[in-house]
C-alpha cells in the first residue's frame, strides 16, 4: 500500500509550494488528435483475446476513457488552453499505449462521481480513471485494475477558519462532497451531527466554501491539497486523513482479460510509476510509494 512519507508539516507546507508550480501538460480537449504527443511508447500488435471491451477498443479505433477535469495535480482540464494535465491523466495514457493507442487515438470524456457505473456499463467509455475509490459497492457494479494509488479522506476549509481542525469538530458544521462519492457516503452514515449537502463537481463544492455557503469540504487529501495550491490565501487543508481510499482504474464488470493486461502493465512498469507521480502530485514535496496491485476476479 503507497503511504506518505513525509510528516503532516511537510503535507501542509506543499499546500504552499505546489501554487507556483505548473503541472505537465499532457493531453487535449476531449476529442482524437488534440492530446498531444505521445510521452508513453505506444504498444504494437496488441491483442487480448476474451476482451469485449478491447474488441470495442480495436473496432472504433480508439480509446475512450472517463476523467475528471477539474481536480488540480489528478485530472484537470485548462479551460484557457484546452490542455489535460495530472495524475490521473498520465495514468490513463500509460494505461492506453500499453494497448496500443497513443495520445491521437484516447478520448478523455469527463464523468461526474455519480455518473461512472452507468458510463462503464453502457459503454459510454471504455476505463474510468480518476480518483476512483475501489469499494465493495462498486465492485459488485464494476471491475477495478489496481489501486494505483492510496490517500485519504482530508478537509478543506477557508484559511481563516479557526473552529474545524479535523473531523473531530464537524458537529453542527454543514460539509461538501461530491455527489455519489464515498467521502459523502462516509460523513452521512458516521457523522449523524454533521449537515451534508453535495454538487456534481468537487469545483461547487470549493466555490461554495469560499462564499461561505458551507463550513467544509470534505474528499480525498491529494484531491484537496491541489485547490488549496491554487488559491493558499483563501483556503486550507486540515487534520490528519481519517479513511483510506485506494483509487482504482474502472472496467465494465467482469471484462478479467482486459484486468489482467492492465495490471501487468502496472506490475511490470519499472519506474513509469514514479516518474508520473514525481511529474504531477510529486510537485507537492510527498513521496509514496506505488502500491502493489490486487488480483483480478
């Protein structure tokens, strides 16, 4: 399992470092032809028998694959430039050449947290990466490659905040998550006291703290540390991360062929891990460490 090798000083001192600090560009709009040039070798004569999802890959002549685009250092989208950048995104490239599509033939379709299992079951596209929590709810909806990577449930709140210092101080607080994710799930169903409300995006979310709609934020640490770099003078991150998320690449269900091509890829990479975690989230000042991925079922 990755962890974090830095104390909690150096987590919230990155806060502050990553805002100056532009993330590699590495992707297009949302369209084949617009992702740039391809950063991962491209794979040749790629074949994965048993595979539905790989035959519909290879049919179309393309990859399409579901993202995020508006979670800064994971999966973020330039609304200036159209340009794809993060974690998340280098991922699913890697992911993607290993099949044999470079950047020209993946489109990067954004998904909202509450819309994945419907996306992967209708074949609106054919992975899912992007802060995906593996989950036994989900498993049962879903098949997962990974984790590729694990961090924790943290909070956001606004800089000048002085009542909530972790989730110990949530009582009576209104907090915001996405809708669908397992952050929302986890205040709702262990924070009786806590008022929840939820949007699509993680973006409304933060708008909202900042017009004092909401007390808190509440998702994935690495998710937060990226907005809270955006804008340091506004907010900040919180407390110690109180769950474990461990972040999967989403597969239409029972797809075992495709699972197994890609967690060979994950398995086998040699130092692509560390390199993409150095080039985006790794900006931060973290290390962690590239988790051992699960079998596939």
């Amino acid at each position: 399992m990755a962890r974090f090798s830095k104390g909690r000083s150096a987590a919230t001192l990155s806060i502050l470092a990553v805002a100056s600090l532009a993330l590699s560009a590495c992707g297009g709009g949302g369209t084949p032809g617009d992702s740039g040039s391809n950063k991962f070798e491209v794979a040749k004569d790629v074949s994965i028998s048993g595979s539905p999802t790989f035959d519909k890959i290879k049919s179309a002549g393309k990859i399409i694959i579901g993202v995020k685009e508006d979670q800064p250092g994971l999966g973020y989208k330039n609304a200036a430039s159209g340009e794809r950048s993060g974690f998340d995104i280098e991922i699913a490239q890697w992911m993607a050449a290993s099949l044999g599509y470079g950047s020209d033939k993946i489109e990067f379709k954004p998904v909202d947290s509450a819309a994945r299992e419907q996306a992967l079951a209708n074949g609106d596209v054919n992975l899912y990466v992007g802060t995906y929590s593996i989950t036994d709810k989900r498993k049962a909806l879903v098949s997962f490659v990974g984790p590729y990577f694990v961090t924790g449930q943290g909070l956001l709140v606004a800089k000048d905040n002085t009542t909530i210092n972790s989730e110990k101080d949530l009582d009576g607080k209104t907090v915001c998550s996405a809708t669908g994710s397992t952050p929302l799930q986890n205040i709702q169903q262990n924070f009786p006291k806590v008022k929840v409300t939820s949007f699509d995006k993680y973006s409304q979310c933060v708008d909202a703290l900042k017009n004092g709609q909401v007390d808190a934020v509440t998702t994935d640490q690495a998710i937060l540390i990226g907005y809270a770099s955006q804008d340091p003078e506004k907010l900040k991150v919180v407390g110690e991360p109180f769950t474990t998320e461990k972040y999967g690449i989403g597969l239409p269900k029972g797809d075992t062929a495709l699972c197994q091509a890609l967690t060979k890829t994950l398995t086998d990479g040699g130092s692509t891990w560390t390199k993409i975690y150095d080039e985006t989230l790794g900006k931060s000042g973290t290390k962690v460490e590239q988790p051992t991925p699960d079998a596939c079922s």
